[in-house]
C-alpha cells in the first residue's frame, strides 16, 4: 500500500474574546490569556494527554507586559496547563521556543509547527502552537545601559514607551499610519472609502455577535464565530464578568461619527482613530498533528493547512504586504484566486486594507465576513492565529472548503496561511 504523503491538520482552534485597552484583560497578563486560549484548545480536540504524546510547544509574543518574564512564556504555559489536566508525562515535559514576526507572529507559529511535522528528519505528530499579546500591559522601558564597572548599576537613560517605539521602523521612518496614508494615496483610497468601510466592519462585527451563541438557530448552523470561547473575568471595581465577545465592537457608531473624527497625521489624512485597528489584548491557540498520525490515534480534524507564505514590499508601503504573499502563495499551491472560498486578511488600517482589496481584486462579500481588526481589535502578535482559527470555523459553519488568511507585516512583509476544510 502506498504511504500517503506527510499532511498537517488543525485538529482543533481557540481564541479568546478580545479586549480593548484597559478593559476585559487589564489584570490578566499575556501568559494568563495563553493558558486560557491553550487549555481550551486541548478540551476542544478531545485527545488524551495521557495518550497522545505533545512533542513540542510554539509561542508567539511581541511585547514585554509587567507580569511576564516572557523568555519562559512556551515552558510556563505548558506546564500551567497541564496542572490543569494533571498531566505530569507530556504536555508538561514538552520542549518548547518562543518565535517571533511582527504582525505576523500568529502565522508563524502556524508555520514552525507546520514545518516540523513536515520535516522528514522529524518524528513529530503533534504541535501545539498559541499566540497571546497584553497590549494594555506594555511598559515604560528605561533605557539606561548598565555600567561598565558594575553589572549592578546604570547609567542615566531615556524612558521609552514599549509599544510606541514598536509602531515605528526607526531606519525607514515608516510610523505605521504614514504607511497606510502612503499605500491609501497610491492605490486611490479616499476617506470617504475609510469610513465607510470601518462602518462595514463593526455592522458585520455586530452582526456575528448577534447570532454567535443563537442557541434557537436550527441545527445550530447560523452560530457565528465559534472560535471564541466564554472565559470568566475580573474588572478594575472588582466585578466578576463573564466574557463572550470581542469588546471593541461599537454597537453605537455611526456614518457621521466617523466622518468627524480628526485625521492622525496630517489634515486631509485617510488614517483616523476610527480607521485604524484598535490596541488589542488576547490570545489563540491550535492543536496542529501529522494527518496520519491523528488518523491512527482515532483524532477528528478541523482542515488542513495548505500551506503559508511570507513576502516583501517596500518598507515605506507595509500595508501592501497581503498583494504578494497572497499571489505567492496561490503560485505555490498552483491555485487560482477564484478557487478561494472566503479570505481574511488583516484590517491594520481601512486605507490599508482597501488597498490590498483593490490590488487583488478581493471579493468584498467573501472577505472579512464577520468583521475585522477595526471592529474587533488587533491584539498583534496572536492576530494570524487568530483569523485564521475564525476562518476555518467560518467556512465549516457555511459549508465551504477553501481559504486564505493574510496580513501586512511591519518592516515590509506579507504574511498568508492557505487552510481546506476535509
């Protein structure tokens, strides 16, 4: 019998609702979020820890929050998880690395998992890959050095606000709305285009929320976003909540709000606080196995990961980064465009993400059906994990088969995951 070739499924997904600057999350750190998106993961794929050997973790975070010693985030996630299914054989011995991509993190560490069950030089069958980020957690930084005759004491140094200094790429002088303004203006993006399509954003948004845990649908088949889960918070009175959608949606905007808000950066500017994703905590995580290997064990599966791509663009243009990771990625697969069920590409910016919508040819009405990062938040390291996990679940949920998500990169890079539903 001929041995099939090497395949890597998403057995199961999870991302938590995610909440806006100083709300759900402010007392949870990024690692806190993990162990929520992991644990929910593993209850959702149904494997036994006891039997199904875990052989590495892969994390994915960007910022340094005040809770975390983030150079232990893959190791101390696991072993909190797998307290919680007093697992002390495999999940809590698993090896585990911390990758790092910018606005693409969460695709990478689909990837890293994706290659090491590929690899022929590995025995792997099971990864487990998350990507968290505390946005609202992110420090004032003092940059003093330590001096040179005492490892103890520092010299004087600038205070530097962490998350700030991230949003631009100091050699390019590429602040990050200055590159949407700039690839808006190229590809013939108006802010009239903007704002209507930040509105479009939080009514799809609002309506997945509306119809995500309809519990009257028939069958079940109108639940929308069931990549989320319900997790148990704590806010700043003290008040215990019980979490279930994205908090950023605004139920209340409107055309002419958006229209008023000033422009960022210069008076005639596409990028306003209402066309721009929002600072983002929250996390994601997958179950990702060798296809044969779930098969032997009697796993069920999600889809299938395709395969990924990461391209360039010019620094200066980064929202461009989708157009050539995308059209890279179909030439990979030798795919048509029109062979794509539903896209999800990440909305950085609306003059961003228009851009690339136009470049593409992008189908509106399968593109970012449930709304997207303006409406929902980009909370930027778990992002491709996270639209990702929403689109496989979104094309089961229609019945389709196919998609890509993608995202623009700060640097000037394009990221996208191609996922089947089998």
């Amino acid at each position: 019998m001929e041995k099939r070739p090497k395949e890597v499924v998403i057995v199961s997904g999870a991302r938590t609702p995610i909440g806006k600057h100083g709300g759900y999350y402010n007392y949870l750190s990024a690692e806190d979020l993990a162990v929520l998106a992991v644990y929910e993961a593993i209850l959702r794929s149904g494997m036994d820890l006891a039997k199904t050997k875990i052989d590495s973790v892969v994390a994915g975070m960007i910022y340094i929050d005040s809770q975390n010693q983030q150079i232990y985030l893959p190791r101390n996630v696991a072993v909190r998880v797998a307290a919680k299914f007093n697992d002390r054989e495999n999940l809590h011995v698993a090896p585990g690395k911390t990758t790092l991509r910018i606005c693409g993190t969460g695709f990478q560490v689909l990837a890293d998992g994706f290659d090491q069950l590929m690899s022929d030089s590995e025995n792997a069958g099971c990864v487990l890959s998350f990507a968290t980020e505390n946005m609202s957690q992110t420090n004032l930084i003092h940059q003093g050095r330590r001096k040179r005759d005492s490892v103890w004491d520092f010299e004087e140094g600038p205070l530097r606000d962490y998350l700030m200094e991230g949003f631009n790429h100091n050699l390019f002088n590429t602040l990050m709305p200055k590159t949407a303004e700039l690839y808006g203006a190229q590809t013939g993006i108006t802010r009239k285009d903007c704002d209507e399509f930040s509105f479009l954003s939080h009514t799809r948004a609002i309506n997945a929320q509306s119809k995500q845990w309809n519990r009257f649908a028939t069958g079940g088949r109108e639940n929308y976003l069931k990549g989320i889960f319900t997790l148990d918070t704590v806010d700043q009175q003290g008040n215990s909540h019980s979490v279930w959608r994205d908090e950023g949606t605004k139920y209340d905007i409107s055309l002419d709000e958006l229209a008023n808000l000033r422009p960022m950066l210069k008076r005639d500017g596409l990028v306003t606080p209402g066309t721009a994703s929002q600072i983002s905590d929250g996390a994601a995580a997958a179950v990702l196995m060798e296809r044969s290997y779930a098969d032997k064990h009697h796993i069920p599966y999600l889809a299938k990961i395709k395969g990924y791509q990461f391209s360039t663009v010019p620094p200066e243009v980064m929202g461009q980064g989708p157009v050539p990771a995308i059209n890279d990625l179909l030439a990979k697969l030798k795919m048509k465009k029109e062979e794509v069920d539903l896209f999800e590409v990440n909305e950085a910016f609306a003059a961003q993400y228009l851009g690339v919508e136009k470049e593409l040819g992008l189908p509106r009405d399968r593109t970012n059906v449930n709304g997207g990062a303006i409406a929902m938040g980009h909370n930027i390291a778990a992002t491709g994990l996270r639209i990702t996990i929403d689109l496989v679940y979104e094309l089961k949920r229609r019945g389709l088969k196919t998609g890509i998500a993608s995202a623009c990169i700060g640097g000037g890079q394009g990221g996208a995951v191609s996922v089947e539903i089998i």
